[in-house]
C-alpha cells in the first residue's frame, strides 16, 4: 500500500534569515515590503554583506510571507524597544477624536506649513484653515508659532468665516494644544479637538489643502520671517477672496 506524502518545497530561507529580516525592520520602522526589499538588495550587492545574499533575492510577496512567520514575531517583539509614556499626565486641551459635523457648517480643520530655515534667520509659517463642509478656506502667516504670535493671527482668521465656528480641529502640535488657544476658543464655545495617534486621515482635508493651495501659489522656497505682515495682507485681499468666491471647489 502506498501512504500518500504530500509534496514539499525544500525551505530556501532559514530561521538566521527572518531573524535578520526582523532586525531590519526594526531598524526601519518597518517599511513597505518594495523599500525593505531594496535595502535587503543593497545590503548584499553594495556593501557585499554575505549574511544578506538569500535576502536580497527574496519576492515583495514572499517577504510578507516571512513577516507573518512565527520567530519573526517573537524576535520583533523581544527586540522592540519600550516607548516611555507618562502615566497619569493630563494630555492638554482638546480631546483626540474625528469630527462629526454631520453636514453642519462651522467645524474648521488647522494645520500649520513652515516656508523653511536659513542658518542665520527663520522662514514664515503658514496657517490654513478649512471648514470642513462648505470648504471655506481662510490662510494666515505668522513670523513664528508661538503663542504670542499665534493669537492675533487666529482671531483675525476666525473673523474671516461668514458662519458661526463650531468645532476647531488640529493636530497635535504645541502651537494649538495650549492655555492660549484654549482661552481663545472658550469665549466662543468653539469645541476644540485633535488627532488621534495613527490616524493620518482624521485632518486627511486639511493636509490636501495644504499642497493643493498653500504649496501651490506660495512654493516651497524660503521666505524670511519678515515678510509675515505682507504675505498677510496678500491673504486677506487677494487670496482668501479668490479661494472662497472665485475657485472651483468641490
């Protein structure tokens, strides 16, 4: 009688491979499967590291294969570093969710575009607003983000909407999670709320924004900190005008 075994392919990869497959990945932060596969090929081709030469053959596939193998997961997890966080610490104004504006006008999406540094002086930042309904959109510049600077900025863009402000979303930058901000927004009973950690899409509106207008008619060149006052009044005579009155938007 003959006892049936099923076919195996001999096992090209060892268990040193998806232990150095891990300890790349940690090094990277874990890429995509293309990127990680490259760095494994110029590991090998390029700084002729003979520990690498099965890796840098492997399929993008095949390497998503062995990130779901049972030693890479252990060596991923005993490796990985603890990130300290502060237990018990209050996280700051705001709480970390996604609007609902339930087709409501009035909830802003903020963000803030740096126009860069020089050695000996600093760029303008930009400060874009958008309602995320209407897409009324009001832009700003300040010399700096600090909370000095940021507060009249903001009152004056605020007044620019022809709507009452009911929501005021960001990310978690130091420039909108403050007293300052918190005080501004309180008078109004404008709710405040910001990102929650590894949610890219939740101010996905304003980052396209930010390309799609700022990048577009500003650039990415340096601009001196200087120039914060006539970028404003180019903002507020000519640009934000055109956005919300003669632009296309859908």
């Amino acid at each position: 009688m003959t006892v049936y075994r099923r076919r195996r392919f001999s096992q090209l990869y060892t268990r040193a491979d998806i232990e150095l497959l891990a300890s790349v990945d940690e090094a990277h932060e874990t890429l995509s499967g293309p990127a990680t596969r490259r760095i494994l090929e110029r590991e090998h081709l390029l700084y002729k590291r003979p520990e690498y030469a099965r890796l840098a053959g492997i399929s993008v596939a095949h390497l998503y294969n062995l990130r779901q193998h049972q030693r890479y997961r252990e060596r991923l997890l005993n490796y990985t570093r603890t990130r300290p966080t502060a237990v018990g610490a209050p996280s700051g104004p705001g709480e970390r969710r996604k609007p609902q504006p339930q087709g409501q006008p009035g909830f802003l999406r903020l963000d803030t575009e740096h126009q860069g540094d020089r050695p000996d002086a600093k760029g303008v930042y930009h400060i874009n607003a958008v309602d995320e309904v209407t897409q009324w959109e009001v832009v700003g510049s300040t010399p700096r983000i600090s909370e000095a600077y940021l507060e009249p900025v903001l009152e004056h863009m605020l007044c620019q909407f022809l709507f009452r402000i009911l929501g005021f979303h960001t990310d978690n930058g130091s420039e909108f999670i403050n007293r300052t901000v918190a005080e501004l927004l309180e008078k109004p009973l404008i709710e405040q709320t910001k990102s929650r950690p590894r949610q890219s899409g939740d101010n996905g509106l304003e980052e396209a924004k930010n390309g799609a207008i700022v990048r577009k008619h500003i650039g990415y060149g340096y601009i001196d900190a200087k120039h914060a006052d006539a970028i404003n009044h180019f903002y507020r005579e000519y640009l934000n005008p055109y956005l919300n009155y003669h632009r296309p938007c859908a």
